[in-house]
C-alpha cells in the first residue's frame, strides 16, 4: 500500500506577530485560456495551495485580470478571510490623490473585499516616486486607511539599486517591503544588504523572483544541471534556490508563481521540509559552483562587491555591469529591462557615458577590473542608438512626473 506524504505548512511572523505561510502564492502567472485566465485551472491551484496551509496571496492592478480572478476564486469557495491579500498602487499611474482612491477603489471591487491585508507602492526604482507620492499626501492617505481597516499592513515593492533601497527603508515606518533576491541576485537591486537592513529594523520581507523567473531552472548551465542531478540531496534545481532562501531567517515569504497542481505540490514540500541555517559548507559550495558557471558567460567578472562606489560622477558600476552580463547569461531583452530598472531610469542619471576617466574605481576593485574599458563597452551594448532615443524619452517624461 503507498502512503502519501503529509507536509505541514511552516511560518513566519511579520511585524505584528501574524503568521504567514512561508511560501507565497504569486498571482502574475495564472494560466490564460484564451483572451483571460483559465478560472477553473487555477482554482484548483489556488484551493491545492490553500488546503496545504498556503496564506498569502500576491497580486497587483497590472496583471491581467489577476485581482479579478483571485477575488472570485476566494469569494465563491468562502475563504476570504482565511488568506491574505497583497495588492499594489500603481505608482507609476497615479497623478493626484483622487487617482490613488480610484485604483484603491477599483481593487477591492475586483477583489471582492473590503480590505487588503498586505498593501504595496508598486515597482518603486528610486526614492524620488516615494517623495513624489508623498507631496501628493499619500501619508495622511495611508492612515486614513489603516484606520478604517480598509488597509492593515502597508509596504512597498522594489527594483532599484540598494542605495536607494536603504533611504526608502529609513524614510517610513513601513510594516514590511518585497524584493527581487536570489542567488544571482546576492549582491544586486536591494540585495543581501537591504535584506539584513530591513530585517535589523523589525520589517517583514517578501521574496519575489526567487527562480529569477524560472531562469535558474530553464537557463541553468549544462554543468551546474549535472552537478545539481549527482548531488546526494537530490534535489531539483527549483528546490535549491528555494532553500538557499529558507535558510535565511531574515527571508518571511517566498513567492512563487505556480500555475500546475504539481508545481504547488512541490513548493508546499520543499516550504515543509526547509529549514533555517540548515545548508551545510558542502551546500554552499555546490551554490557557488553553480554561480560560478553562470558567470562564466557574463562579459565582466564584476560581482557585485560595490567596493568601486561611490563614482564621484554618479555612474552606477555594478548596476551597468550586472545588466551587461545579463545579456549573455539570459538574453538581450533581459540585460535591457535590468538596466531601465537599476541605471537608465533612476531620478539621478547613472550611464558610463558620465565616466570621467579618473581610475579611482579600479583602486578599489578586488578583481582587478578594467573598469573604465569595460564600462564603454558595456555603453555600447546597453544603449545602442535606438535604446537611447526610448531611455531619453521615458526619462523625460518620468521627470515631468517627479516635479
């Protein structure tokens, strides 16, 4: 006779002592069926996922059709107030005051409720579109609704560098923050130092693209998918990344963005089993291994390190390397949108065209770099003619926006 496995749901506290299913459900890849999203596939999904003791549930205004969907599933199966809900503000859309009220408005129709648990300032790159919610009274607005009850924990999401990252983290009481972390991803947007930050501070974090998009599974090396298959933990690839996170404990949520039975019933395993500071040294070397062999497709060996900041002319020099060596470690399109969100589009400009020759970065790098060669190079194939033309215009009118 099989016995099925029984897995039991862990969890996390966040700022307030509620507990939260250390695996997330992220909502942006539901699967589509035609021009919408398949409703019954993924209500099947989502109920998998609630029976196994999943309790949060990420979403946002600009997936399509997404609140809607997580709303009806919620509401006609009466669990509603069994989950949580993360939602973000389009900050990117929004104007003036009465606008934060319509998408506020407008996201608790779809979501068929009358609060948000978890409430984010969506795809925030730089401390500038906080200040300008902020001009707005975006404050007063933020208390008004948590005193009502309509919003109960307030945070915001995040893409920038970590610079930024920390004055955002430091600039409001926030009852906790979502970030893009993974082991590619160590030293990269508010990386492993925004981590520790705003754990230090008491604020709960959310994981976002722990798999970079399921890029450490669909575009791992053929070494590293060797060494993972001969591995005597006998995990998948999609396993390790999510223990590289659990072993954390500064990490409180993981999402991921499950759209198959199966994919759920692995997560919840993986989420059961997981266990904090539980990676041994040999763990950590077959990680570092893998790493090492993705970056051996990158053009730059910068790791990240930030010893050669700051650039007394403003140039972003992990940033605009990370975004280089992600052309050829994933794809051009993939190098492009990293260096919108971390150099291109930051309040303060940060291109290599700024560079001034001065050398003092390349005192200061462990590897040894040729900095300033390296950074004309990457301008070149970061901003080709017609990709700066699109960034001088999406910087214009982001300005127009921020005054």
């Amino acid at each position: 006779m099989v016995i099925a496995a029984v897995h039991c749901m862990q969890y996390r506290t966040d700022k307030y002592g509620n507990r939260l299913s250390i695996l997330g459900y992220g909502c942006m890849r539901f699967s589509r069926k035609g021009a919408g999203i398949d409703i019954d596939k993924t209500e099947k999904e989502i109920l998998e996922a609630y029976s196994a003791g999943v309790n949060y549930y990420d979403t946002a205004y600009i997936y399509p059709g997404s609140e809607s969907a997580l709303g009806e599933i919620l509401a006609r199966n009466g669990i509603r107030d069994k989950v949580n809900i993360a939602t973000k503000l389009p900050q990117y859309m929004v104007r003036n005051l009465s606008s934060i009220d319509k998408y506020f408005a407008e996201e608790l129709s779809r979501l068929q409720t009358t609060w948000v648990d978890y409430y984010l300032m969506h795809h925030l790159t730089d401390i500038s579109q906080w200040q300008r919610l902020k001009e707005l009274g975006i404050i007063d607005w933020i208390a008004g609704k948590k005193a009502s009850g309509a919003i109960r924990n307030i945070g915001f999401s995040y893409h920038g560098n970590t610079a930024s990252f920390l004055k955002i983290l430091e600039d409001y009481d926030w009852d906790f923050c979502q970030i893009q972390y993974n082991y590619l991803d160590e030293t990269s947007q508010a990386g492993v130092a925004g981590l520790k930050a705003a754990a230090a501070r008491g604020i709960p974090v959310i994981i976002m693209e722990p798999l970079r998009g399921g890029k450490l599974i669909t575009l791992l090396p053929e070494g590293a998918r060797r060494a993972i298959a001969l591995n005597p933990r006998g995990w998948t690839p999609a396993q390790w990344g999510l223990r590289w996170l659990y072993n954390q404990p500064e990490v409180t949520v993981v999402l991921s963005g499950m759209n198959s039975v199966e994919m759920v019933k692995e997560n919840v395993a993986t989420a059961s089993e997981a266990t904090t500071g539980g990676f041994t040294a040999e763990d950590f070397a077959l990680i570092d291994e893998v790493k090492r062999m993705f970056r051996e497709k990158e053009k730059v060996g910068c790791t990240g390190c930030g010893y050669c900041m700051p650039c007394p002319k403003g140039v972003n020099i992990p940033g605009i390397f990370l975004s280089y060596n992600t052309m050829y470690s994933e794809s051009k399109k993939a190098g492009w949108f990293q260096f919108g969100q971390t150099v291109a589009l930051t309040k303060e400009p940060a291109f290599a065209s700024q560079c001034i020759q001065c050398g003092k970065c390349e005192k200061h790098c462990p590897q040894g770099l040729p900095i300033r060669e390296k950074l004309k190079e990457a301008d070149r194939a970061l901003r080709p003619l017609p990709l700066r033309i699109t960034f001088n215009l999406a910087r214009r009118f982001m300005l127009r926006r921020t005054k």
